[in-house]
C-alpha cells in the first residue's frame, strides 16, 4: 500500500473536489434541460386538453340547437376503424327537405287532367286566393302528402278550368299538372291514345289522392294530356246549373227570357268588369233551360235553371241568374230590350 505525505494527500483531495464540482455542474445543466422538456410537454397537453374541451362544449351547444351535426365513419387507417369527421350541416331540416325534392326529381313526370267533383258548402271557393279551407289548398296537401307532386306548384304546369265561390259545388271541376309517374318513357305515350295496358301499369291516381283528400273532395278519374294541353283553354263548354225552390217565382216567364241568352252576344252587361285585363265581351251561349225536377217541399217545386256556354265573363252567370229572377219576381218584363249594349 502507497503511502503518502501531507502534500500529496491534499493535492490529491482538491484534484477530487474540482472533478466532483464538474460533475455536479454537468448534472445541473442535464437537470434544467430535462425539466425543460417535461415544462414543454406538460403545456402542450394540457393546451391539447384545453382545446378539446372547447371544442366538446361548442359542438354539444350546437347540438342541442340542432344547428349541427357531428359525423362519424369507419377508417381501417385509424385506431379502432373509427375516423371522426367534423361535417358541418347548418339548417338540417332544409336539407333533408332539399333531399327529399331531389330525390323525387329522380322520379319520371306525366302531364295528367284530373277531373274531381267536391260539395263546397264548407269549402271557400276554389281557389287558393281564398281563405282556408279551399279545393285548391286541400288538393295541393294531398299531391304533397301522396308525394305526387314532384316539383313545385309553379313549376307543375298547373291549369283550371274555371273558379267557383263559396259555398259552390262542381261534378266536373278539371285541372291539369305534372304528376310522379311508375312509367320511364312517358313522351312517347303524350300523343297516343290512351288503352287499358296503360292505365293498368300507372299509379292509381284516384285511388291515392281519395285515401288523402277530405270526404267533400272526391277525383273521379284522369288521363293523360299532351303537353299542349290547358284546362281552362282546351276546354269546349262549361255548364253552369241553379237549383232554386219555384216558390211565387214565374218560371215560363224566366224561360222565355232565358232563351234570349242563347248565341253569341256582347255581354258586358252581365259581368263585373275587369278592363285591364278584358277586353273583348263577345261570349257564345250554347243553351240555356228551365226545368223541374223530382222534389218538392210542400207546394213548392223544386227547379233547375241550366246555362251551358263555351266561356263566360267575371260573374257573368251570377248577372244573368239575378235578372232572371227580377223577371220571375215580376220586377222586370220578360221582353226587355236592352240585354245588350
């Protein structure tokens, strides 16, 4: 064993010292590093957390307002399968609604006349311009109800015969509009006429619309009509009938009158004028009668004045009706002179 002296034992001693203050230097330093690195990384995780909780909260309040769908899919490339995808859909219900046209314009069209029959005494009028309920406002929830209607009411080609007011009833009412159809080449079928086979393979219009429209609607049959086709254009006469009770009317004197009406003639004194869009007043009158028929009410007897014309003016058959009964009443000769201008 090595001895040795004071001096060398104290050189020895501070050579340890200093090599020990370098170790502990170099330990300081890999120290401060590595708290660094643990600084770092607690940060960014807990900012990671921070912006997922966002994130969790702004998507579960956009939930809850229905505003915002939050989708997920199936990924074989991510943990688990499952890949989340942030698909923003902002007002789902009008999307859906979108979808739904657009999958009904996937659907072939025909241009189809219905013709329905309806008792309008809890109906106002026909026309959609009125106050609910009207044909036109129960037909059109029923075409969308069926999912008949394809398109919109502007864009359906829709046409009327004719209007009628309150209270009014028709065994005759026609439209025309575009309608979904079963058959895929419907254009070749336009100007051919109609056989069995075809009606046989297309959807039961009347059937489906009856099930939906109320019981004073009813559609009693349709065909399909070339594209040209317009309801109240295409049509060759209207008939118009009034029951009324004889009562003290005389009916020999309003027949003899009525008879006056037949042909064609001016009649802008029998309507309600409209001089911005009427221009002409000429209307041809194909028959008008007077007939009883098999009711009575104590003495009275139960009548049918019948006036069948190819078109008629704003309120025209209302005018005619009301001067015929001044004549019944006895308010006015049956010869009178001036019926037209």
């Amino acid at each position: 064993m090595e001895v040795l002296d004071g001096g060398d034992a104290i050189n020895n001693l501070y050579s340890e010292l200093k090599s020990l203050k370098l170790r502990v230097k170099e330990l300081e330093m890999e120290n401060a590093s590595l708290l660094a690195q643990i600084s770092n990384c607690h940060c960014q995780k807990l900012e990671k957390s921070l912006s997922q909780i966002v994130v969790s909260n702004s998507e579960n309040e956009e939930r809850k307002n229905g505003d915002v769908e939050l989708l997920s899919s199936k990924n074989s490339g991510t943990q688990g399968g499952v890949k989340p995808i942030h698909k923003i859909r902002t007002r789902r219900q009008e999307r859906v609604k979108k979808g739904y046209m657009k999958s009904l314009h996937n659907y072939p069209q025909r241009y189809v006349a219905l013709k329905m029959m309806y008792f309008g005494k809890r109906l106002n009028g026909f026309s959609c311009e009125g106050e609910n309920p009207t044909v036109e406002s129960e037909l059109f929830e029923a075409l969308v109800t069926t999912r008949l209607l394809v398109v919109d009411k502007s864009e359906s080609q829709y046409s009327r015969c004719g209007r009628t007011d309150k209270g009014v009833s028709s065994v005759g009412q026609v439209i025309a509009l575009l309608l979904r159809s079963k058959l895929k080449h419907t254009g070749e079928h336009e100007n051919c006429k109609p056989t069995q086979a075809m009606y046989d393979k297309e959807i039961d219009y009347v059937r489906v619309l009856n099930r939906a429209l109320p019981n004073d609607i009813r559609v009693i049959g349709w065909c399909p009509v070339p594209s040209d086709f317009h309801a109240r254009f295409s049509c060759l006469s209207r008939e118009y009938k009034y029951l009324f009770w004889s009562a003290n009317l005389d009916t020999l004197s309003m027949q003899k009158a009525g008879t006056k009406f037949v042909g064609e003639h001016d009649f802008r004194n029998f309507c309600k004028m409209d001089a911005v869009n009427v221009h002409h007043y000429m209307r041809n009158i194909i028959s008008f009668d007077i007939s009883s028929c098999d009711e009575r009410s104590g003495e009275s007897q139960l009548w049918a004045m019948t006036i069948k014309g190819s078109a008629f003016l704003w309120h025209q058959v209302r005018c005619m009706v009301a001067v015929l009964f001044m004549i019944g009443e006895g308010l006015e000769s049956p010869s009178v002179r001036k019926l037209y201008p």
